[in-house]
C-alpha cells in the first residue's frame, strides 16, 4: 500500500476550508437538531429521515458559516476580539 503527499496547496485549501465552515459550531448546531427530532417525534425517528436531516443540516449550517465569514468581513478586521485571528 503506497501513501499519497498531498499537494501542499491542496492541504492549505483543505485547512481554509475546514476553518471556513466552522465544524465545532456547526456539530453543536447538528446536535441541537438531531436532539429536536427526536423530541418532536413520538416514537423513534426513522433512519433515513435522521440521517438525510443530519447531513442536510451540517451542510447548511457549514455554509452559513462560510458565508457568516465573507459578509462580516470588514467587522471582523476591526473588532479588538476577531482582528487577531486573521
């Protein structure tokens, strides 16, 4: 079995996108979800249905994020808590 180095421009993508779409916010936000479904349901929620909502939600949520990113974008450069993480 032979391994594969990732283009170093590939692996910086990678990471930029990662940190775009905010997966640690995100899953506590797929959690919240998933936690609703069940409790709106009277009985177990179907497999199908929970798993399609869960993906459906993080991808939705991940893309709000990205998109949170580019619209707050000059805020964010003068805020005293957000300019130091650019």
């Amino acid at each position: 079995m032979t391994t594969q180095v990732l283009p170093h421009s590939f692996a910086q993508r990678l990471r930029a996108f990662y940190s775009l779409t905010k997966p640690r916010v995100v899953s506590l936000i797929v959690f919240t979800a998933v936690i609703g479904m069940f409790l709106a349901t009277p009985g177990m929620v179907p497999a199908v249905t929970l798993l399609a909502a869960t993906v459906g939600i993080f991808f939705v949520a991940g893309a709000a994020a990205a998109v949170n990113c580019l619209v707050e974008q000059k805020i964010d450069a003068v805020m005293k808590r957000t300019q130091s993480s650019r």
